[in-house]
C-alpha cells in the first residue's frame, strides 16, 4: 500500500455492497465519481502507478479478468461497445475504467467524447440497478 493513495484505501475499505469480483490481483467494482449505469472498474489490487511497473502475473491476469467484465457489461447493459480507458492522471495507481455505449448514444458523444459528455448520461437509480445485475452475473460467471 503506498500511502495516500486512494486506490489503496479502497482496497482495505471496498465500496458500499462489496466488490462486483475480485481475483488474486484484480478489484472489479463499480466507477465511484461517476453514476452512469454500467461504468466499471477493474482496480489493481497491488498498488502500480503504470503498466510499466506490474508483474508478469498482473499482466497476465489482467486480459482474462478485463474480458469477464466486458462480457458481463454487454450482456447487463447491451452495449453495442465497451470503452477501456486508463488515464492514471487523478489516482496514479493501476485502475482501468470500462465504458459501456449503447446505441442511443449519438456518434458526436462517441469515443473519447463520451468522457466529455459523461454528465448527460448520469441516472443513479439505473447505475446502481444495472451495477447489481453486473455484480451477480460476474459471481455466476465461469473463470476464464
Ligand atoms: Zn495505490
């Protein structure tokens, strides 16, 4: 744990409800700062500031628990993509945010845009519904 960090801290005190999923080196839970349905995050449980500094068996691990997650944001939200992101600039410590876009989505709010447009889609209600239904389809997935 490095201190201040708090990606950190999360890990020691999850979110409200517990993670979605977690596996020996990844934290999948919902993107606290922002309540659009579906918007998740896979959480380095080991704190890294940067791909650079992860382990083989982080790397490693990440493309099978990155993969369950998109599967089970396509099938909650039916997504006609998701979104991978990992900026790092706020909370410098491995967090890739997955972004579900549906098709009602116009194309000037699509790709890169949607961060900028983010607000427009924000339902609490639905976020934490559709974060639910996230979290129980990831508890009945298969290991990939
Ligand atoms: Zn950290």
């Amino acid at each position: 744990m490095a201190p201040d960090c708090k990606v950190c801290e999360l890990q020691l005190n999850p979110p409200e409800g517990g993670w979605y999923w977690q596996d020996e080196h990844w934290s999948i839970g919902p993107h606290l700062t922002t309540e659009v349905p579906g918007w998740t995050v896979a959480y380095l449980r080991r704190h890294a500031s940067s791909l650079s500094s992860m382990t083989r068996a982080e790397l490693e691990s990440m493309g099978p628990a990155l993969a369950k997650a998109a599967a089970a944001i396509e099938a909650e939200t039916g997504a006609e993509r998701v979104y991978l992101v990992l900026f790092g600039e706020n909370f410098p410590h491995v967090h890739l945010v997955l972004i579900p876009r549906g098709a009602q989505v116009p194309p000037e709010h699509r790709s890169s845009r949607l961060h900028v447009y983010a607000k427009e889609y924000v339902d609490p209600a639905a976020y934490r519904e559709v974060g639910e239904r996230i979290r129980r389809r990831l508890a009945a997935a298969p290991t990939r």
